[in-house]
C-alpha cells in the first residue's frame, strides 16, 4: 500500500507540473502592438472573435468616407489586409507549441492477459516520460525563445504590411496627379494639330512643321493611354494592400502628394538605431538563442533519448498480486548522438554567421538608404524652388511676347507644354522623395528596403516650334 501510494503520488506531482502551462489572455499580441507602434505609430489587431470582426469593417468604413491620406491608408490595410491575419494566426501556433512543451507527455497504459491450464494471468503498467518531466524547463524557455520570435515575426509582418502600403499610396497618388498633368498636355497636343491642319489647308503653313505637330500629337496619345495604365495598376496595387472589394475599391485619394517638409530628417546614430530596432536583427539573434539551447538540450541527451518510469501490477489466478515499477530507455548502442549533436552545432554556426551578416548588411543598407533620401530632397527642392518657378516665368514672358505678335501661336503651345513637363517632372521627384523616405524607415525599423517601383511617366518633349 505504500509502494501504491507513492506512485499514486508521484503521478499526480507530476500532472500538477504539466498542467502548470496554460495559454494568455492576448495570445502575446500586446507585445507585438507595442513593437508596431514604436515603428509606425499604430498597434495591430488580431480579429479572433465576432464583435473584433465586426468592429474592423465599421471602422474602415468610417475611413473610407473622406480621401485617404497615407496613416488612413495603413489604418485600413492592418484592419482589412486578410494575408496579414494569417500571418499573425502563426502566433497562436507558436503559443499552443510554448504551452505543450510545458505539459508532460501523456502517460501510456499496457495491458497484457495470458490464459492457459485454468491459469489467467494479467499484467498491467502506467507508463511516465520521465525524461521529458526532466528536460522541461529546458523545452520550454526553448519554446519560449521560439514564441518571442514568433512576436517579433508578427510585428515585422505588420510594419511590411504598412511600408508597403505607404509606398504604394505614394506611387498611386502620384500616378493620379501625373496622369492629371499628361492631359493637359494632350489637350495642347490637339489643339497644335488641329490648328496646323487647318493652316496648312489654308496654304500658310509648311507641310514639315504640321506633319511634326501631327507626330507629336501620335506620341502624346500613346503615351496617355500608357500613363493610363500605369495608374490603374498602382490604384490596383494599392487596393490589394489594403485588403478592400467591392464598392470599397472605389475609395478616393487626394488629388496632390503632401508637400515637401521644410526640412530633411537628420538621422543621427543611424547604424546603431538600426542594429538596435530592426526587427529581422532581432528575429535572427532570437533564432541564434534558441538555437543555442537546443545544442544545449542535445548535448544534454545525446546518449539517452528516450527514458520512461512506470507503475506496473501484475495478478494470477489463485497468487496474490504483484506490484513494482518499470523503467525503459533507449540503449546507446549502434547511435551515440554524435550526428544529433553535429547537426545541432552547424546550424548554430550557421545561424551565428547569418547574424554577422545581417548586421553588415544592415549598415550597408542604412548609409545608401540615408545618401537616397537627401539626394531626392534636394533634388525635389530643385524643381520646387527653381525649376518650376523658372518656367513659370518664362510662361508669363512668352505671353508677353504673343500679345505684342512678336511669337506665334505654336510657341506659346509649345511653351505650356514644356512648363507643364516640369511640373509633371517636379510630381516624379516629389514622389520619388517620399518613397525614399519609406525606405529609410524600413532600413533603420524592419529591414531590407524593397526598391521603389517607379512609374515610368516621362512627359513627352515638347514638338518642335515652327521656324
């Protein structure tokens, strides 16, 4: 009676410990809100209930009422983006693997019976994982490690989501205001031909400079139905982002890119903000962690593997009962653990070069994202400041100039087209200033900055003015 009510309680010791482990009540999404709002200054949700799922769509709904501006946009794509959703159901997975490595495995029950000469014999046995009971807490901060890096992959997961969007936001408005601009320069083109047809009809007008009016009119028009597509795409691209169908894919953008700061950013300490906050350093070196343990683990049971402790009993017809205990484990025979331990180590190396080289990637990546960003401000500084403002006037001289009949109506055609190619040209730098500064932002909080799809929406050289 003893001997049973020791295993009895050892038994239930031992189911007190597994079922110590049990899930969190946010499934370790305030973490990752914590980690997205240090980056974009918004937190991400996971929709796991009805009123979640129904609180998104009243929300994105309000939203949509007004055009969007670039936090609106990644507002909408964190609540709406389903792809995103998936990726942070991968949380859950890694908290149900945390909250298993820290219950004990099922015990296991044998039953046997042998009958014979009137004789009946039973043998029965409860089987433990003692050596899974011994190597808990080692699983588990294991797991542990794994499931603070599957936060930190959620986190990143989001932050990609709302870099993305952000630059496509970008490249869809200035799409619109480049499409706006290339209009303005059909409609020149139209007049130009139209009005060289009908003087060269009246025989004032030499064949060469209406056939270069009618050429350039051709170009424009390819061009706009170019122009044209390249803005449904990025409308489409960032519709996608933003995870919205239906009569929501009608949502409307402002009609301008938000104005050019006064000033650059100054990025101090770039290289070490980056080592310090970019979520792929930190996902590796969390990886390298838990790597670690796990050699450390292997190490541990290289030469045992599998080792179980039980309480069995044993009856006969007509002999009293027997109870004792059982003991399996695996005898290191013809395996001594040595390729368990071997695999274990070169992915550790492995996993500590990778680091290293992220590490020197990220440097890399922070100083020609940084060089990017002031190059395209000053750059959309120029065509603000000067090159604009110069055509301008060059506008108001040349209709100075036909007023008095000292230009024809072809140049003054001709100029407005060229001014409106500079303001078309000062919308491509603008938004070129934009993206690059998406770009920073990732290299310094997610990493690897994804290069920048530019539109190819070159306004077309202005035709020849007639001479």
């Amino acid at each position: 009676m003893k001997r049973h009510s020791l295993w009895v309680g050892t038994a239930l010791s031992m189911a007190a410990l597994a079922g110590c482990a049990s899930f969190s009540d946010d499934g370790g999404l305030k973490q990752v809100s914590e980690l997205t709002r240090e980056r974009i200054a918004q937190p991400v949700a996971l929709q796991r209930d009805a009123a979640q799922t129904e609180t998104a769509p009243a929300r994105v709904s309000e939203l949509l009422k007004a055009p969007l501006n670039v936090d609106a946009a990644v507002e909408v794509a964190l609540l709406s983006n389903r792809d995103l959703q998936a990726q942070l159901a991968n949380l859950g997975i890694a908290e149900a693997d945390l909250v298993r490595a820290g219950r004990l495995r099922n015990p296991g029950f044998r039953f046997g019976r042998l009958s014979g000469n009137g004789v009946v014999e039973y043998d029965r046995a409860v089987m433990f994982d003692l050596l899974g009971l011994l190597t808990m807490p080692m699983a588990r901060q294991i797991e542990q490690q794994r499931f603070e890096r599957a936060q930190l992959q959620a986190a990143q997961d989001a932050v990609t989501l709302a870099v993305n969007t952000r630059r496509a936001y970008f490249n869809a408005v200035g799409a619109q205001e480049q499409l706006r601009y290339l209009q303005q320069v059909k409609e020149t083109a139209d007049i130009a031909n139209e009005l060289a047809k009908r003087m060269a009809q009246a025989g004032n007008f030499n064949r060469l400079t209406q056939l270069r009016e009618q050429a350039f009119y051709a170009d424009t028009t390819a061009q706009l139905a170019r122009v044209q597509q390249q803005a449904l795409a990025d409308r489409e691209r960032l519709t996608r982002l933003l995870g919205l169908t239906g009569a929501q894919a009608k949502f409307q953008l402002p009609d301008r890119l938000p104005e050019l700061p006064k000033q650059a950013l100054e990025v101090r300490g770039a290289e070490q903000t980056a080592m310090e906050k970019r979520l792929d350093i930190q996902i590796a070196r969390r990886q390298t962690e838990a790597l670690a343990r796990s050699l450390g683990l292997t190490r541990s049971t290289r030469m045992v593997n599998v080792l179980e402790v039980g309480y069995q009993n044993k009856s006969e017809t007509g002999i009293p009962s027997s109870n004792g205990y059982e003991i399996s484990l695996e005898l290191p025979i013809f395996d001594f653990g040595t390729v368990r331990v071997a695999r274990a180590e070169a992915s550790y190396l492995q996993a500590m070069n990778r680091v290293a080289a992220l590490g020197v990637q990220a440097q890399s990546e922070v100083r020609e994202s940084h060089a990017a960003y002031r190059t395209a401000y000053e750059l959309a500084r120029h065509y603000r400041d000067e090159v604009v403002p110069l055509r301008k006037r060059i506008s108001e001289e040349n209709l100075l100039r036909y007023n008095g009949m000292l230009i024809s109506v072809f140049e003054l055609l001709a100029d407005a087209r060229e001014q409106v190619a500079s303001v078309s040209s000062a919308v491509v730098t603008l938004r070129d200033f934009w993206i690059a500064q998406v770009n920073l932002d990732t290299a310094l909080t997610v990493g690897s900055p994804v290069a920048a799809t530019v539109s190819s929406t070159s306004p077309p050289t202005a035709a020849p003015t007639p001479g």
